[in-house]
C-alpha cells in the first residue's frame, strides 16, 4: 500500500480486515481510466490497484459508487 492508500484508510476510518476483504475477494473489478489502475470494488469501498509485475500495489481507497 501506498502512503497514500494508508493516508486514506486512516481519514476514512477503514479497517485493515475490510481493505483485505476487498482485495482478496472483490465483489467487482473493473478498469479505471480515470486513475489509469484496476479498481477493486467490495461493499463500500473501492480499491486503486496498479499490477507491478507479480505483486499488486494499493494506490488509494475510495467509497464505492454505482458506476
């Protein structure tokens, strides 16, 4: 995660449990042009997600919208 996703997590009061939940088990993934980055959306929160390789980098935590 970035400093960033971690900043927002906090703002947001978002539990690390929920933020792994969305990761590991996304309701819906989807491309964001906006962000250039996939977007792992769970309940109410969405997930900034740039692949990097083998390995995943968070990039920043948003509330979910129906897009």
């Amino acid at each position: 995660m970035t400093k960033h996703a971690i900043d927002r997590a906090l703002d947001m009061a978002i539990e690390g449990e929920e933020i792994r939940e969305a990761f590991i088990h996304p309701e819906r993934i989807y491309w964001s042009p906006r962000h250039e980055a996939w977007t792992y959306q769970r309940g109410r929160i969405a997930l900034g997600v740039r692949e990097e390789g083998k390995t995943h980098l968070v990039l920043t935590i948003l509330w979910a919208t129906d897009e």
